[in-house]
C-alpha cells in the first residue's frame, strides 16, 4: 500500500505547487513549452516529409542543370 501513498502524496506536492505558483508566471511557461515543440508534421511523421522535400528539391535541381 505505500505505493499508493507515494502516489497520493506526489499527486497532492505537483497540485500545490501549481497552486501556489502565480498565473503569469503559468502562462509564460506554456507559452515557452510550445514554441520548443516541433512541428506537427515532425510529430507525427519524424524525418519523413524532410527527407522527402530533400529528394524533390534534388530531383528539381538535377532537372534544371540539364
């Protein structure tokens, strides 16, 4: 049962500490953790669409030079 009581007792320190930290100060801190997200199409894709526009823009430019 001390497992569960880590748990509530863990629950209950991260509530506080939400609680008592001001508004603003909560604001900046979500506004700064989306901007270090990546974006969508990395998320859900890795480097997939980047290797892909890789090879297109090498297609092109080999195209171009002939």
């Amino acid at each position: 049962m001390a497992k569960g009581n880590d748990l509530v007792k863990y629950i209950t320190q991260q509530v506080v500490q939400y609680i008592d930290t001001p508004k603003q100060q909560r604001q900046e801190a979500k506004v700064r953790h989306k901007e270090r997200r990546a974006s969508w199409s990395v998320r859900w894709f890795g480097m997939i669409p980047m290797s892909i526009a890789m090879w297109i823009g090498k297609v092109r430019r080999s195209r171009k030079a002939k």
